[in-house]
C-alpha cells in the first residue's frame, strides 16, 4: 500500500482510475455470470473484483480531505467502468436467446425453411391473431447469433413481428454452433 501511495500524484490517480474501470468492468461481467447460474466463474471473479475494491477504497481514503481529487477520479472510472462493462458483456453475448417471430399464415413455412438453411433451428405452430390465423416461429440460438437471424428474418419479410427474448436454460432441442 505504502508503494501506491508514495508514487507521484499524477501516477496515483492513473492506478486510481484504471484499477477502478477494470474492477467495475469485471464487476459487470460477475453480476451477469450470477444471472446465468454461473456460480464458479462468478465466484472467482469476485475473489479478484473484492481485492481490487479493497485497495483502491483504501487508496482513495487516506488523506482523501486533503486531496478531493482522488474522489472525483474514483466515481469517473465507475462510470466509465460501468459502460465498458456493459460493452463488453454486449460483444461477447455470452447466453441463449429466444426469437418469436409472428408472420402471416401463408408466410411461415418459408421463412422457417430459410432460417434453417441458415442453421437456425426453428419451430412453427399456429396461431390466432385479432382477425385471422397466423404463424409463430419460435427460435433458440446464441445470443451472438441474434443480430443474423433479425437481419434475415427482415430480409425476408419486412413487416414480420419479431420479439427477442433472453433464455437462462435451453435443454434438447437444435443450437448450432457458428
């Protein structure tokens, strides 16, 4: 601790606000871990998320009347933190999805045949809407897989109803890696 704290000012609040983004960052990582049931990896992020809080805390606490700065440093990396947190977990997209896609009834099969020459595994049941029947194809794929099916799915047909859904388990069925 002594070694942080002896470094120049402008070195202090550097350590200060990378240390804060990475732990925050990782922070955001953790919770969406937990959130999947992903106990073990979610644990040993915080094991490190944990140490890395104790010591910036601690760093930005001593002598913190005298040197304000090191407070206005500390909240911008944990806003900053919290966005590049938040990033990352969007590229990555680690998790399974669910796509609901409601088209007219005469539409459905073709789109579903579509979407399955894409490797997308897809199921198609009936449906009633206000006025007439239509057809819901429902799809279970990689989060990372999302924005491909969406795009194909418009390509197709421009005025499709289509809702995305997060899903925490997905057991059986047809998700094809890509």
């Amino acid at each position: 601790m002594d070694f942080i704290l002896g470094q120049p000012k402008i070195v202090l609040y550097t350590i200060i606000f990378f240390a804060k983004i990475f732990e925050v960052s990782i922070g955001t990582l953790r919770i969406v871990l937990v959130s999947k049931g992903q106990k073990a990896k979610a644990a040993l992020i915080a094991f490190f998320e944990c140490i890395i809080w104790v010591l910036v805390v601690s760093t930005v606490l001593v002598d913190i009347t005298s040197d304000p700065i090191k407070v206005v440093i500390y909240c911008a990396a944990f806003a900053i933190g919290n966005y590049i947190g938040v990033s990352l977990e969007n590229r990555l997209a680690m998790g399974l999805s669910s796509i609901q896609v409601i088209t007219e009834l005469e539409e459905g099969n073709e789109l579903a045949q579509l979407l399955r020459d894409n490797n997308f595994g897809v199921t198609v049941m009936k449906g009633l809407g206000k006025e007439k029947e239509k057809e819901v194809l429902i799809l279970h794929l990689k989060r990372k897989r999302i924005t491909e099916a969406v795009n194909l799915i418009h390509s197709q047909l421009e005025n499709a109803l289509i809702t995305v859904n997060e899903v925490k388990v997905v057991r059986g069925g047809y998700i094809k890696r890509k």
